[in-house]
C-alpha cells in the first residue's frame, strides 16, 4: 500500500510541475536562480517532441471530424486536447529548467523529475565525453566492480562526467541507497559548461 501511495505522490508532484512548468514557459520565465548561469540539455529531443506535439494536435482535429456520436466526439476531443497539453507541459519542463551553476555548486536538473545539487566542495574533475545508455528511463545506475556512477540522460545519452570527491548517496530513486562516484549528465554545450564547472573547483575553497 505505501508503495502505491508513493507511486501516486511522485505521479502528482510530476502532473503539478509540469503545469507550472508550462505557465513558466509562456511567461518566458525560466526557474533559474538569481546569479546563476544556465545550462539547457533539451536541446537533442526538442524536435522530436515537436513532431510528436504537432502529429498529435492534427489527430484531435482528424478525430473530431471523423467520429459522428457526439458524445464520443467530446471524450476523445478533451482527452486529445489535454494530451497535446501534456507533451507540451513535458517539453516546458525540460526547457525551463536548464542545469545550472551558481556560488552553490551544481544543480543538476531533468524538467520536473530530478533537481540535485552538487556543492563545490565535492566535485573533484570534469570530462567532456559523450556517452550512450540503454533504455528510455531518465535515471540510470551503472556498477563498474567496487565504482558506481549514476547518469541523468537526455536522449539515450549523456556528454559530461562529474567525478565526486568521496562517494555520495543522492536523492534519486533509481540510484538506490548506495553512494556513487561519478555523476553523468547530458549538456547542450558540454564543453561550456565543463569550462564553467573546472573555474569554479579552481576557485572553491579546500575541504
């Protein structure tokens, strides 16, 4: 049963920050912190999510003048309508809610799933390299012998490694309850942002 509620809370908080999402985005105004610089990784989906937004609002029309019952009509009208709204809510999230780096260290964020904040104190190097993941989940753990690392993916792949100083248990579902070493992410323009996260270990104080 709590297993279940908790599938049903996520499920919630998900709906809830895609909507707000969404109003963000119409308003052009980007959940980025005060003084902090941004980081978008949308950027390889985006015009897969577009097809998908655009093949989907041509369907609602095809669909309310295809189906004669009226009843049916409006059921399959407001069930369309609100699944174009939600892939749009899908891609406001992404877009509104880049990675960013600030005096805090890096938030590493995937629209209204994940938001984890690494402080200078615990990054030890960062390394541009593109790398591949399999299956379509957001959240992967990869175990290399006693080495674990978890990425947060963005198209099946990411582009920049994060390596931790000591190993750190983070408030991701899918990376368990064991601490990791790496951090994974994708970046539109991971070689920026590397350039941005080796000035601030260079300027961070020793722990």
């Amino acid at each position: 049963m709590s297993a279940a509620l908790d599938l049903l809370r996520r499920a919630v908080v998900f709906e809830v920050g895609m909507w707000r999402a969404l109003y963000r985005w119409l308003r052009r105004r980007p959940d980025v912190r005060p003084g902090a610089e941004s980081f978008p990784y949308a950027g390889a989906v985006t015009p897969v999510l577009w097809v998908f937004i655009v093949v989907s609002a041509i369907e609602v029309v095809v669909v309310h003048v295809v189906v004669p019952w009226e009843t049916v009509r409006l059921v399959l009208d407001v069930a369309g309508v609100y699944g174009v709204l939600w892939m749009l809510g899908m891609l406001a999230s992404l877009r509104t809610a880049p990675h960013t780096v600030d005096d805090g260290g890096l938030r590493v964020r995937h629209g209204a799933s994940v938001d984890v904040v690494v402080p200078w104190a615990d990054i030890a190097a960062v390394r541009v390299r593109r790398r591949s993941v399999e299956g379509s989940r957001t959240v992967h753990l990869h175990t290399d012998g006693r080495r674990r690392a978890v990425s947060v993916a963005v198209g099946a792949s990411t582009q920049l490694d994060v390596e931790l100083r000591t190993p750190r248990v983070l408030p991701l579902r899918r990376a368990g309850d064991e601490p990791v070493e790496e951090i994974r992410i994708a970046a539109d323009d991971p070689a920026a942002l590397a350039r941005r996260l080796r000035a601030g270990i260079g300027a961070a104080p020793a722990r």
